[in-house]
C-alpha cells in the first residue's frame, strides 16, 4: 500500500471518529429530551455520565488530528480535511454541553412546582436532532447542497423559540409564587440550550462546506461561528 493509500485511508478512520462522536451527541440529547418531558433525575444522570464519553471522543479525535498534522503535513483538500474535522468535534463537544444543560435543568425542577412544556419544546427537540443528522449525512458524502440547506432549518429552530419566550413571559404574568415562576424560566433556560444546539448544528454545517469547497461561508448572519 503507498504512503498517499494510508494516508487517504487513516483520513477515512477520522472521518468514521467524528460520524460516531455526533451519534453519542444525539443519544445524549435524546435522553435529555426524555429527561425533561418525564422530569427524571436518572435519565438526567445518565445524560451527564455519557457527556463524559463526549468528551473523551473529542480528545482522542483531537490527538488523531494533531498526529495527522505533524506526520503527514497534508496540503490543500487533505489539509482542510483535517482541519474541519477539529473544528467539528469542537463544536460536537459544545452541542454535547447544551444537553447536559438541559439534564441540569431536570435536577433543579424537581424542586418546583410541575410546569406543562409548551409543545414547542418538543419541536425544537426533534428539529435541532435533525439538523444533527443532515449535517452528519452532508459531512459524510462531501454534499455541500444538503449543508446549505441546514441554514433554514436553524431559522425555524429559531421561530420556535421565540414562541417559547413569548409563552414565558405570559405565563409569569399570570403567576405570582416564586417557586412556579422559577420553574417557568427553567423551562426557557431549556429552549436556550436547544436553540443554541441549532446555532451550533449551523457551525458544523459551515465546516462541511469549508472542507469540501474551500469556502468559508456564514450560513446564518446572525450567528457567530464559535
């Protein structure tokens, strides 16, 4: 096998590390998901104990890269190649912390008064895991078409939340008990970290394009890249 065979094939390995880092990402926000509609501590504690998984992906994957870079000294695509993939776990690891932040919004509830979930929160659920998804799918066949289109999908995420903080503010207009508004404004801290899930599905999505075409593109304007 040449060295440019191993090379291309240890680039492959990468990319299949990062694919199962984002596949740990979505596990641990669908048990924080069903965490906070269920306000279950156990749920929640085992949101915190797979974050920790998340987090070794990302050194390990991290070391990967800085291996590839020092012994391989790859150029252009290749260089990109390697480059996104840090950036990516980065930004995973971060999407990783928005659900552990919703785990923790679970522990504090259970020391208020029982808050229904507008349905939004649920919606915002299941749109920012998609956006996960398609972005993982565009990463994985160079499909810089399907990543474009994650920027609409992040502007949804966003009109959900906005409903969700209007519906926040009415409900503290019509409660008066400390406990109860507290548990209201937990149940915005949870659309915050699922809205920045979004904004951040939108930065990997960026680096999807970056890699592929070079480019270095803003997909949303109202963002800053992190």
């Amino acid at each position: 096998m040449s060295l440019r065979e191993r090379f291309g094939r240890s680039l492959d390995a990468l990319r299949d590390d990062v694919l199962a880092m984002a596949s740990l990402v979505e596990n641990e926000l669908d048990l924080a998901l069903r965490a906070l509609e269920t306000r279950d501590p156990v749920l929640a504690g085992e949101v915190r104990s797979l974050d920790h998984k998340v987090n070794q992906a990302r050194f390990d994957i991290e070391q990967t890269c800085v291996g590839l870079l020092v012994t391989q000294q790859p150029a252009a695509r290749d260089l990109r190649s390697v480059v996104a993939a840090m950036n990516m776990i980065t930004d995973l690891e971060r999407m990783g912390d928005q659900a552990k932040g919703i785990a923790t919004v679970v522990c504090h509830l259970q020391r208020t008064p029982a808050e229904d979930l507008p349905p939004e929160i649920a919606q915002m659920g299941h749109a920012v895991k998609h956006m996960l998804r398609e972005t993982m799918l565009a990463y994985a066949h160079d499909n810089v078409p399907l990543a474009r289109t994650i920027a609409a999908q992040e502007e949804g995420v966003d009109r959900l939340y906005t409903r969700v903080f209007q519906h926040i503010l009415k409900r503290t207009a019509e409660v008066g008990e400390a406990d109860t508004i507290e548990a209201v404004y937990l149940v915005l801290r949870a659309a915050r970290e699922l809205e920045r899930f979004g904004d951040l599905a939108s930065n990997l999505a960026e680096r999807v394009i970056y890699m592929v075409t070079g480019s270095l593109e803003t997909l949303n304007a109202d963002d800053v890249v992190g």
